[in-house]
C-alpha cells in the first residue's frame, strides 16, 4: 500500500533507528509500538523469548513500509486477541 498515512519517518526520535537493518529513508515509524506484539508467537515476525518476555529487538516487520497491509489485515485477530480471556482464536 503506498498511502500517504501508511507511512511515515520519525528521524528526530531520541531512539531512531530503533532496530537495525533497513535503510533510514525507508524505515516506517507509524507501528512503533508493535500491534501484532499481542498475538504473541503468532505474529509473523522474528522475535524470541527471554524468560517470559517477548524480545522483538531483532524483528523489523512493524517498520518496512510494505508491512503496512500485513499489520492492518490482522485487526481482527489482534481485537480478539485483546479480549479480557486473552485467548488468540484459531
């Protein structure tokens, strides 16, 4: 999707780039939090567990700006996935 508001650059932000591995002109701080971050091991990106806590350090997904369809086409699931059960639906 190439929108005007699917994408957007933060290079003043005290922490940009955030993650490593895309170039600067091209990284997408629109979904600097992540929202696929609550559907957990189902989230498609490439990420790891320190203990209990989900390290997405590694994961670029939520900052490609081609990624912006992928994140949006997944609302759903992650509304579910934000239910008070917390239960991901299969």
């Amino acid at each position: 999707m190439d929108k005007c508001y699917s994408f957007f650059t933060n290079s003043q932000c005290e922490y940009f780039p955030c993650h490593k591995g895309i170039d600067e002109k091209a990284f997408n701080c629109l979904f600097c939090y992540c929202p696929l971050y609550a559907l957990k091991d189902r989230c498609g990106g490439r990420f790891r567990y320190i203990g209990n806590i989900k390290d997405c350090s590694g994961c670029t997904v939520p900052h490609r700006k081609q990624n912006y369809g992928y994140i949006t086409g997944r609302f759903a699931e992650i509304a579910e996935a934000s239910k008070p059960d917390g239960r991901v639906s299969d």
